[in-house]
C-alpha cells in the first residue's frame, strides 16, 4: 500500500445511533461529541432555520430515532432524522452525507474543497459490505479524503481498554452486542446482538412515570436514577428516588421502575422484547461458548465494557453475576466494580472513538487503509476496501503485540 501524502494525522469518526464522536487521531478525546441527527428537506430552509431546527433537537433528545420539532416562522414542523438506526447506517436518502458535511465543516471546522487526509470509521458489528463500499465512494468522492479505514467498534474498544483479547459487550443507545476478539480479529461467528439498549431505557422510564416529561427529561433523570440490581420479585427496590426537574419541581421516581427499565436488557422475554439469544447475560456465555475452548478461560477473564448505557449504576456487577452462573472459572468484567481499572471507566462511551484513535496513530495504519491513489488505480472501484482490511489486519495485530 502506498502512504498518504498527509502525514499529519487521521479523523477518526464513530457515528451512533444516538450520537457522533468526531475528532483527530492520536488526541485523548474526540473534539466533537454531537446528537446523530439531521433536519430532512434541510435544503429548503434557510439557513438560520435549520440551525435553529439543529439547536432545537440537540436540546430534545440524542435518542429517539425519527422525530420532529417546530421552527418559528414554518407552519409545519420540521423532520429530522437519524442516519444511523439501531447500529445500521441508512443510506436510502442523504442524511448520511449530510450529517458527515456537517460533522466535517461546522463541528470540526475544516471545511475546504477537499479534506485530504485519511478517515478512519468506526463500524458497528455486521455492517455489510456494501454499506463499507457506498460510504467509501462517499469519502473519496464527495469529501476528496486521502484515505479511507473502517474498523469494527467493539475492537477499538478492546483497544482502548489496552487489550487484542477478549469479549466485548457493547450497549450504545440503539444496539446491543457482544462481539469476543482474537489478537484483534472480531469472531464473527460467535457475534451476537440485539435490538434493545439506551433509548429502550429510557422508552420504559417514560412509559411508567407519571409525568409529562419530554424525551431529554426523561433521559436526565434515567442517568441519575437506573441501577442494574437484579429484580427479585420480591419488591426490594420498592424504595423511591427523588428527582428535581429543571423547574424546581420534585418528583419520585419508584425503585421497580428505576431497576425494572435496565432489568429488560438482561431478561428481554419476560418484557416481551424479541431477543433470540436471550438478555446480556445469555447473549455473553453463548458467544463465549461458542469459541474456541482454549481462548475461552481468557476471554471470560477480559469481559470488556463499552457503551453509554453500561454507564448505568451497578451495570459491572450485574453482568459479572450474570455470567458467573453460565461459565466455569475466574471471570473479570472491566470496568470492574470495585475499581480495579478505574481509567477506563469515564471512557465507555467514547470507548469505540478512543481505540480508533489509536489505532490510526499507529505506523500500521498506512497499511491497513486505502489510499486515494489505491482507490484510483483500482477504477474507483469501492470494493476494494474489504480487500485492504483483510490484509491490513495481520499487520495492526503485530504491532500490538509489542
Ligand atoms: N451515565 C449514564 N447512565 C446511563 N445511561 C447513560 C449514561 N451516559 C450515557 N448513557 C446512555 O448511553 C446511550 C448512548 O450511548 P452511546 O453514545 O454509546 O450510543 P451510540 O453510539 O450513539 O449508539 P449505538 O452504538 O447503539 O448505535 C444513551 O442511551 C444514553 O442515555
Ligand atoms: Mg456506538
């Protein structure tokens, strides 16, 4: 592979359900973190209108995945859109493409005719081929990058958490999965997940409160008041927490509410949640079971979290009493409750942004990325994306190994 012609650094671009995590490589933080969300019809308004229709659902919600908000001076009100519903990009109009012009010219601030430096992607488990190819002719040709790389979220975030090895369970705010790594290749075979995560949450907290509280309310006081403990039917988190909303006004939030809204991502069918392979606990022991023997004493040792929702007060403990009932042997969930490795902890929800970050530091990256010129040489044929991965994945796995 031949090397950019921009040394300078990568973008490392990781698109949620829910929200974008934007910024250079080789930084601890991405610069941008912004609701995934864009206003449909943009072109139509003005644009003081649409960034006042942009400010107006930053505001409402990170979450909910179609929804509309009124502008003043517009009798109907304005749609807005996620590209990117339950882990999957949605590329049938140009959101997409929209939302990276906007993550690129305004919250980056480095708009120019051609942005000539390499991009690295973060995608979430199972993306498909062809979405990894239409996103690529997107780089090249509509944002004249210099280099395009995808990498799988769960790995950067092992990555970022400072392993190559072990399993993944990721809960963002649309999907929930667990992905188990071998020296930094995903196991897709054994890749499990499902359609419940944060947005679910705070959907049930908003169902059994009696209030009417926008969506963003909702989402505040789920951040402050869910816990994973174990429901166990005998009324123990009957107990109720106090909330104060913005207006000063206080309100109490049952305890069965506060644990029954996190309690359906560990036992989906009991809330008539389609889960195939059952809740995370289930959703862990079968992937792990599912490699091969001799990794699997590691894998049980490096269970590693990511995500906004496992975020969620006691999420660590729940998941390691969970699992301990389904596999033989010692079994580390980092974080871990008790703090072992407390740097990771703040990270979860960045974790897939971070390992990118340093996964496009590295010397490595030249050879696991495609380069304009690649990409030229090739027709402008997109495919060969899937071709540089592969090839590319040997190589990031021996640098990390030193
Ligand atoms: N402290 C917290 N406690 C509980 N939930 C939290 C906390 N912080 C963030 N969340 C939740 O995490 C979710 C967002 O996480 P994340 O940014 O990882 O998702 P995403 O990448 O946008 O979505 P996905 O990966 O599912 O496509 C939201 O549902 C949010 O409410
Ligand atoms: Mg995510």
């Amino acid at each position: 592979m031949s090397s950019f012609e921009n040394g300078e650094g990568a973008l490392v671009i990781d698109v949620g359900s829910s929200s974008c995590k934007a910024g250079w490589s080789g930084e601890d933080m991405p610069r941008a973190h912004f609701p995934s969300v864009m206003s449909t019809g943009e072109h139509a308004l003005e644009s003081k209108e649409a960034r006042q229709a942009k400010e107006i659902r930053r505001a409402e919600s990170m979450e909910e995945p179609t929804t509309s908000v009124n502008v003043s001076g517009k009798s109907a009100p304005v749609s807005l859109k996620h590209p990117v519903v339950r882990g999957k990009v949605d590329l049938s109009d140009d959101t997409m493409e929209k939302l990276l012009e906007h993550t690129f010219s305004v919250e980056l601030d480095m708009y120019s005719e051609s942005l000539a430096v390499p991009v690295l992607v973060s995608e979430a488990p199972g993306t498909d081929k062809a979405t990894r190819a239409r996103l690529t002719q997107m780089l090249f040709e509509q944002f004249k990058v210099s280099g395009v790389c995808f990498a799988n979220s769960a790995v950067l975030s092992l990555f970022a958490s400072g392993r190559t090895r072990g399993v993944v369970l990721e809960v963002g705010a649309g999907v929930s999965s667990v992905v188990p790594v071998f020296e930094g290749y995903s196991l897709p075979h054994a890749v499990l997940s499902m359609d419940c995560a944060g947005q679910d949450v705070t959907s049930f907290l908003k169902q059994n409160i009696n209030h009417e509280l926008s969506h963003q309310a909702v989402q505040a006081i789920k951040h402050k008041v869910a816990n994973a403990n174990k429901m166990d039917g005998k009324g123990k988190q009957s107990e109720k927490s106090e909330y104060e909303l913005p207006d000063g006004t206080t309100i109490n939030i049952d305890g069965v509410y506060a644990s029954a809204c996190v309690d359906q991502l560990f036992n989906p069918d009991e809330y008539g949640i389609e889960a195939v392979d059952g809740g995370l606990g289930d959703m862990l022991a079968k992937s792990m079971s599912m490699c091969d023997k001799d990794l699997q004493p590691d894998l049980h040792r490096n269970i590693v979290l990511s995500g906004g929702t496992t975020m969620i007060k006691g999420f660590s403990e729940r998941v390691k009493n969970e699992v301990r009932g389904g596999v033989d042997g010692p079994i580390n969930v980092v974080p871990d409750s008790t703090g072992i490795e407390p740097g990771y902890n703040s990270q979860r929800q960045i974790g897939a942004w971070i390992g990118g970050s340093i996964l496009a530091s590295l010397d490595t990256f030249n050879k696991i990325s495609v380069s304009k010129q690649d990409y030229e040489d090739e027709g402008s044929n997109a495919n060969i994306v899937h071709r540089s991965a592969a090839k590319g994945r040997d190589q990031v796995t021996e640098d990390n190994r030193g």
